[in-house]
C-alpha cells in the first residue's frame, strides 16, 4: 500500500491574482528575486502611499 502524502501548503504566488503573479514573476526575473519576495515587496509598496498620506501636511524642502 501506498502512503498519502500531505501536499505543501500553497505559496503566495499561487493564491495571488493572475495579475498580481504575472507582475511579480516579471520584477523577480528582472530583479534577480524569488517570486514570493517580488510579490512581497510590490504589497508593501501599494501599503506605503497611505502611510505617507496619513503623516503627511506640509512637504519638505
């Protein structure tokens, strides 16, 4: 008899958007990433703008 293997549980590239993946696979090949770390950082930068927003007022010179 053969064992059931429990499969790995899924990576970020794979419960992401079509578009969100596709995006990140492109900036990791071109950045020298792995998909999950591009993928990471491009939902940490659509994050930051409302931070900035947020602490804003008047801009520095």
């Amino acid at each position: 008899m053969t064992k059931i293997r429990s499969r790995p549980p899924p990576t970020a590239i794979e419960t992401a958007s079509s578009a969100e993946a596709s995006e990140a696979i492109y900036f990791a090949r071109k950045c020298g990433l792995a998909p999950d770390e591009a993928l990471r950082l491009i939902r940490e930068a659509q994050e930051t703008p409302a931070l900035e927003a947020l602490e804003g007022g008047k801009q520095k010179r």
